[in-house]
C-alpha cells in the first residue's frame, strides 16, 4: 500500500470508527500524521497520613454503597471513626467487618450527643437525609452527606435557615467531582487557562440499575426526590464548578420513565439545560447501561472553551486504555492524554481543615446548596416524557 492509499484507508477507518468506538480520536490523530501526546499528570498523591486523629467522626445511615468512599475520604485526611448507627442492622455486616475500629451504637442519639464528635457522615435514604442534617446541625456538629443532600425545596429552605443560625457545615459529597482524579486534574487545568474561558459544560451520568438488588424505597419517587434531583447533583456541582457561575437557572428540563412500566415510580431518563453567570451546560443522566459495559456506567464529562476543551472518561475508557480518570485535553497546538493516577485528592483534607479553622476551602456553603437547588428545581418543572414506545 502507497502513501497515499495508506492516508486515505486511515481516513477511512477513522470516520468509521467515530461511530462506534472510542478509538476514533486515536486513528483521527494517525490520520492526520499526528499523534496523540501521553503524559503525566503533574502531582502526585501524598501517602496516608499517620498519627494523631485530627478530628472524631461517627456514621449514621449505611443505604448507599457511597458511604464507603465518604469514610475512607475521612480516614484518609486524618479523621478518627468512632461510631457507628446502622439503623437497618442487615445493611451494617459489611461496613463493620471494613470499619471494624468503629463502636456500633444503638441510637442515633448517641452519636449526637457524644460531645467528642466533631462531624456526622451520613448516606441513608435520601429524603431522610435533609432532617438528619438539621439535627446534627442542631447539635453543634459538622455534617457530610451523600448525594442527594435533599430531595425537595422545602428540605432545602429548612436546612439553609438552620445552618444560617448554627454556622455548621453542611458538605455535600458531589463524588463525580471530588472522588474522580481526572475531574480533579481538569478543576486546575481549567484554573490555569489551559483551555482559555469555559464558555459550557456537558456532563452524562448513565447508570446501570440492577433492579432485583435494589431496595423498595429506590422505586419510590418521593423517597430518591426524582433522577435529575439524584443523579443530577452531580452535574450540577460540576457545571457550576467549571464555569465558576454563582447564580443559575433551568432553561429546560424532562424526565420520564420510558421502559420500565413495572416500577411506575421509577424515573429511569433526565435531561435538562442550565444557564449560568459564568456559561451553559446540558445534563443527561439515565438508567440504561448495559450489562455489556465493565462497569456501571460510562460517566463523561465535556468541558468546552474558547481555546480548546477538556473530556473526561469517569469510569472506563471504551477505546481500550485500563481503569477509570481519563483525561483528554485538545488546545491550540495539539491533543493530549493525561494520566491522572497520580492526582490528589484534597476534599477530605480541605473538609478537615475546614472543621478545624470554620473556613470553606472544600466548598463553599453557598456553592453547596446552589448545586441541589438548580436540579430541585429542574426536577419541579421537568415535563414528562411519554413512557409509550417509540414516541415523546
């Protein structure tokens, strides 16, 4: 095969493989006689801190896997697991055989009221999580909880007043963002022009839902607040984070359950268009992933600028490249992977510090309660799509 004729068959082969493939950019380079540039990602994470506990934490609430991460983000940045409520004990064995340092304790109250306890880490059923809140508040203590924080507006007024009066935080643990490595890279690449001015943001969080291990409270709509409440959260903090908007609307929003008639409350499909005072973003998050994928689900985040854009790959690249925090950034001058194994993770720390010195270095309050209510109130005015096949 001539020069000539090899150009044109990978020309060929590249537009093919957009279709279909996450090769595509790989043989588009080729292609064109570029290559794409590997490199490291510039910091490297610190080793596991040891010696005293900076601060007590006790766990209440153990209905989401997430509470792993929550924890060992805690452990990790010097705090102490004192105690433990598992307020349904068959959810608590695989927790407590991990966290066995923790003293399981019968009450809630008594993580509330033991005066050592700095900070209440919490991932229980999500419309139960918003008045766990108050109370920890109400008892002096610091608060972190999963996604989603709160499930409807009046929760979210309720809690902005109590926290107003007792000056505690209330973290949101927006995992997609402060758990991801390459969301991590891209947060100070992005701070350091590498792709000028963020003028939009896409983000897609598909999921695979495995209904027979799902627990009857996740079918219930008024339990999970509505997909783009849950799973939206997360691409709300994002768009606000990386457009840095500190106001924002819903321009547009649906939601529906499009394939799953035998769980009427199940939303299974959202979408929905934000307008920021800093740039747009488009948000799509679902229940479809198959069983094909390796993981559960294909997360991606799209980060456009006037100088070029950022994708990252949360969880698996499709394309071949092992494991998950793939970074893909493309400027003026060429395309670059980045490997971001390497990347710190600072939320824990920032959190910590933030406990120890009242400051909001991990996020700020207002940022906090600006992701949740942008997607409360998507989901208040979503339109529904039509769960008849074939048809909207």
């Amino acid at each position: 095969m001539n020069d000539v004729d090899r150009r044109k068959f990978l020309k060929r082969m590249a537009g093919s493989a957009a279709a279909v493939s996450g090769f595509a950019p790989d043989l588009a380079a080729l292609a064109a006689g570029r290559s794409i540039k590997h490199e490291p990602a510039a910091q490297s994470a610190p080793a596991p801190q040891k010696g005293p506990a900076k601060i007590r934490f006790g766990v209440i609430g153990l209905n989401h896997g997430h509470i792993t991460g929550q924890t060992n983000a805690m452990i990790r940045s010097g705090g102490e697991l004192v105690a433990v409520y598992p307020k349904e004990p068959d959810l608590s064995p695989g927790f407590i055989k991990q966290f066995s340092q923790a003293r399981v304790v019968k009450s809630e109250k008594e993580i509330l009221e033991d005066k050592s306890i700095q900070l209440v880490v919490a991932a229980g059923i999500p419309d139960e999580r918003g008045p766990l809140g108050v109370r920890v508040m109400q008892h002096g203590k610091d608060y972190m909880v999963d996604k989603p924080g709160l499930t409807t507006l009046e929760q979210l007024a309720e809690v902005r007043k109590v926290q107003a009066q007792t000056r505690r935080i209330y973290s949101i643990m927006y995992s997609e963002r402060l758990e991801n490595r390459a969301t991590v890279r891209a947060g100070e690449l992005v701070k350091a022009g590498a792709i000028g001015r963020v003028i939009q943001t896409i983000g897609l969080g598909p999921h695979r839902m495995n209904p027979k291990t799902r627990p009857a409270w996740f079918f219930e709509r008024a339990r999970y607040g509505g997909i783009l409440c849950d799973i939206g959260s997360h691409q709300a903090d994002q768009f606000l984070f990386f457009t840095n908007s500190t106001q924002a609307d819903v321009v547009a929003a649906q939601v529906g359950n499009v394939n799953h008639p035998e769980h009427p409350g199940l939303e299974d499909f959202g979408d929905t268009m934000v307008r920021g005072n800093g740039g747009t973003g488009y948000i799509r998050v679902d229940w479809f992933t198959p069983d094909g994928l390796s993981t559960w689900g294909d997360g991606r985040l799209t980060i456009l600028g006037t100088e070029g854009f950022i994708e990252i790959r949360k969880n698996v690249d499709i394309g071949g490249r092992p494991g998950g925090s793939h970074l893909f950034l493309v400027d003026q001058k060429e395309t670059r992977y980045v490997d971001c194994s390497g990347v710190a993770l600072p939320y824990g720390d920032q959190l910590v510090s933030d406990i120890l010195n009242r400051t909001e270095t991990a996020m700020t309050q207002a940022h906090c309660f600006l992701a949740t209510e942008l997607m409360l109130k998507a989901q208040k005015q979503a339109q529904r799509v039509n769960a008849r096949p074939g048809t909207v």
